[in-house]
C-alpha cells in the first residue's frame, strides 16, 4: 500500500489572456469529481487543528492507530452498543477512502489497522494530512477542501475564517446529513433541523473542541 500507486482524478482548468496581459482562468473542467489539490505547507493551520480536533484529537501522539478508541469502540460493540467498529484515526479513515474498502468486518477492520501502522512507518504525519484533506468527500462532488471552499463560501481556502474551516470539516463526517444545501428536514438531536442547521450543531462541536484543546 504505498501513495505513489495512487493517481487521483482532479479538476482541469482552462486559461486565457486578459486585456491587461494577464492569465485568468477561464472555465474549471471536471466530470464527477471536483478536485484540486493543496499542498501541505498551503493548508491552513486552523483547518488542520479544526481537523484533528474533531476526527482524531491523539492524531500526533499516536502511530497510526489511536488504540485507546479502538479498544473503547471494540468493548461497545461486544457489550451491545452501537454494532458500527469506531475510533478510525485519520490515518486509518485516509486508507479506507483510497482503498473504497468500506465493508463492516473484522477482516476489513485488522487489515485497516496494519496497513495504518505501517503506512506511518512509511510516509509523517504532514503526508497523511496533506493526502486526506485532498480526499475526503464534502457532498456537491466536491472532494478535498479546497473545492470545497469555493462551492460552499466562494472563497479561496485560505481567506476561510475559523468558524468557517469548523463548518467544512463538519460536512465529511456525513455530507448527507451535514450539507448545509439540504433542504431536507428531520429530527436531529431532539429539533427539527435542516441541513444548514445540522451543520451548524456539528460545527459548535468542532469549535468547543478546538477551544477544549488548546487550539482556540
């Protein structure tokens, strides 16, 4: 399992020449995926804490496997809670994207493990979040955050504000249920909540969990 087997589809750009002598951007040209890759000295500090903070807050103490959550998770499902396997690092959710291997096994599970543990003998951590916040899925076929960005604020990834890196991120936990466009209304956390508000719920969690860690 190695990055460099990896090629991802991204999104083309037209360009032309403006009045001024200028480059401007034409049209962006993408199929079913909206994609356009960030590297990792371009991402956003307060998207990366905003990032870890919510989906792996042991991200840089652990190896790959947060193995105090998994074994949390492991011990509810035997116990008869909720019969989903949790406590994916951020690591193991990056392969379990590249490799569309989703299935609820054991099997599937252990090899996630071993594969993240050696993924990270392999490549640091700046690698592994580089890689997953260019994959991971935020609904309107955008995947990775910078497209993200533009479909949901108009704004270039970095010109995002703080609360507004805690509202994107909130989306891939669930882009069904945390598209702040679904008009869609259900009961969500004991209200009647849309997808605007949805997000807004998990994007008070992400922001209260930023602030718990230190990164607010």
């Amino acid at each position: 399992f190695e990055l460099e087997n990896y090629e991802l589809n991204q999104t083309s750009f037209v360009y032309y020449i403006d009045s001024d002598g200028d480059i401007q951007v034409l049209q962006k040209l993408y199929a079913d995926i909206n994609r356009e890759w960030v590297s990792f000295e371009d991402l956003p500090e307060d998207l990366i804490h905003a990032t870890v903070a919510i989906e792996d807050k042991r991200f840089f103490e652990h190896q790959g496997v947060d193995w105090f959550t998994t074994v949390k998770a492991c011990v509810n499902m035997f116990l008869g809670g909720d019969s989903q396997f949790g406590g994916s690092s951020i690591t193991q959710q990056l392969i379990k994207n590249l490799t569309t291997e989703d299935s609820v096994t054991v099997q599937r599970k252990v090899m996630e493990i071993f594969r993240a543990t050696k993924f990270e003998k392999q490549y640091d951590k700046s690698v592994v979040l580089e890689w997953y916040l260019n994959t991971i899925y935020l609904g309107n076929r955008c995947y990775g955050v910078k497209s993200a960005a533009a479909k949901y604020f108009g704004k270039e990834l970095e010109n995002l504000t703080v609360a507004e890196f805690a509202s994107l991120i909130s989306i891939t936990n669930n882009p069904s249920i945390f598209n702040p466009y679904s008009q869609s209304v259900y009961m969500y956390k004991g209200a009647e909540r849309n997808g605007a508000e949805r997000n807004r719920y998990r994007q008070l969690n992400v922001l209260a969990e930023m602030y718990d860690q230190g990164y607010l």
